[in-house]
C-alpha cells in the first residue's frame, strides 16, 4: 500500500482537504525539484527499530511555522490527530519520526518561516479548514470542506487515545528544532 493511500484511510475519511495538505507535504519532500532549498542531507547512521538496526539517512527538513499551524488546523479535528499531538510542531514531527522504518530517513524538522542557514521553509499552498470546497482539489477528487476543532462526540476518544498513545510511547523522544527558541 502507498503512503498516500495510507494518509487517505488516517486522515481522508474524517476530513479530506486535511489529507490534500498531508499529501502536498510529503509530495514536497520526496518529488520536490527544489527540495535542495528546504533539504539538507547529513550521514548514514545506524538506528535500531524494534530488533533489528536500519541505515538511515539523517535529514534536516526545513518547514514553516505558518504552513505547519495551518496543516495542522485542517487536521485538528480528527481523532487520531489529537492522538498524535497537542500542538502542529508536534503533529508534523510525530510523522517525521515515522519515517526512520517507513523510508529509512531521520528526520529533523527546523520550524521557521524565512530563510535560515541558507535554507527557505518548504513552500506549497496550505488550504485552511474552513475553504469552501466541495469535489475537486489540487487534482485530487471528493474533497470537502472540514470543521476547524473536533466534533463533541470525538472529545472524549481523542482524549482516550491520547492517554494510550502516550503510554504506549512513554520514552520516546521528538526530534525537532524551533530555530528561534533552540531545540525543544
């Protein structure tokens, strides 16, 4: 299965313009003919997942806090996102995190909004929760307009989840950097 069929089933179901923003990120990062702009690649490391140690690519990903926040809007009313994180720093990092056994990539997220250590933030057209949309987006089909919070009845179960995630993930650590307040 693709990963953009697995951002579909996450994210598309509940709210599909949140799945078109999910999918023009990650379609940056890997297709992106500018990604030396927004892209720094490091060493080959080792890292362990589960059992068994992965060669991984360690990169630095350059993304904007103003796009990052309006992601992260598109999204926030879905269960599993309040799952993943309070905040949209953390809501792309957890992703970024994944991505070690997904792609065999480490990556670290610098959050700014210009350009920093001859890197501009990533730079595509994030589309708010509240567009009024309904049919086609950005090529792609069924896209509809999504609420900016969560509906009341997901409260409760995002909040559930949360607890088990953390639980589950107690320990584990995010990688990312606020270039203007240093590392979190």
């Amino acid at each position: 299965m693709s990963d953009f069929q697995d951002i579909d089933l996450l994210f598309g179901s509940d709210c599909p313009l949140c799945a078109v923003n999910m999918k023009k990120l990650w379609c940056e990062f890997t297709c992106s003919p500018n990604q030396s702009e927004f892209l720094k690649a490091g060493e080959q490391i080792k890292v362990k997942v589960g059992q068994k140690y992965l060669d991984v690519l360690e990169v630095d990903f350059h993304v904007s806090l103003n796009a990052t926040c309006n992601i992260y809007s598109s999204c926030s009313k879905i269960p599993e996102v309040a799952m993943m994180s309070s905040s949209a720093m953390g809501f792309v990092t957890f992703q970024c995190d994944h991505a070690v056994d997904r792609g065999n990539v480490q990556i670290k997220t610098m959050y700014h909004d210009d350009i920093q250590g001859g890197f501009k933030p990533v730079s595509f057209e994030v589309h708010k929760c509240n567009k009024d949309i309904n049919g086609t987006l950005d090529g792609y089909k069924n896209v509809t307009t999504c609420p900016c919070k969560l509906y009341p009845r997901y409260e409760l179960r995002a909040y559930v989840a949360a607890i088990s995630l953390a639980t589950a993930h107690y320990g584990i650590h995010s990688r990312h950097q606020d270039s203007s307040r240093g590392s979190i």
